[in-house]
C-alpha cells in the first residue's frame, strides 16, 4: 500500500513519462513511440523530496508524490538447473563436430 508523501496536484499531459528525478523534484519525458526518441526530461515542478532508501517513489493518479515499500528478492534460480544447461549445451557442441 502507498502512502502520500507530498502534495502537488500536477496535471498530467498524453504522450509524456512523469516521475522523480534524482534531486526529488517532478520531471517529464517525451516516451518514445513508433521508432521516435523519447526527449530531454524537464522539470514540472520543484519539491526538492529528501529519498530514503529501500522505498519506490512516483507520481500517484491525483498529480501527488506517493511512496511504497520496494519488494526485493523472489526466487533465485537453481545451481542444479543451471549446471543442466550448461551439460546439455556442451553435449550438443561435441555432437556437432563429430558430424565433420
């Protein structure tokens, strides 16, 4: 769940990327669409937000700054799945040049 961290009340345009930059302010990119370069971020409003680390920042659905908890980890891969991979993709190399 988030929480509201700043109000801001900034009204969003189509066609652009909002979010927060590294000085914690309100930046906007043009998002690249059908083969077109995104653009030069700039700034929309200044808030100068002091970032903890561990929390996810953005811009929420009313225009405001709002923060949630970052989820890190998730499963790791196997070591007994990776050694497979690797057996089978050597076996395949070794069968490859036997047919020469």
């Amino acid at each position: 769940m988030a929480e509201k961290v700043q109000k801001v009340g900034v009204k969003r345009e189509a066609g652009f990327l909002y979010f927060i930059d590294k000085q914690g302010d309100v930046s906007k990119a043009l998002m690249a669409r059908g083969g077109k370069k995104g653009g030069k971020p700039t700034k929309v409003a200044k808030v100068g937000l002091k970032k903890e680390s561990g929390f996810l920042y953005f811009l929420d659905k009313a225009g405001d700054i709002s923060r949630s908890v970052m989820s890190r980890g998730g499963t790791k891969k196997k070591k007994a799945a990776k050694k497979a991979v690797k057996k089978v993709a050597k076996k395949k190399v070794a069968k490859k040049g036997k047919k020469k």
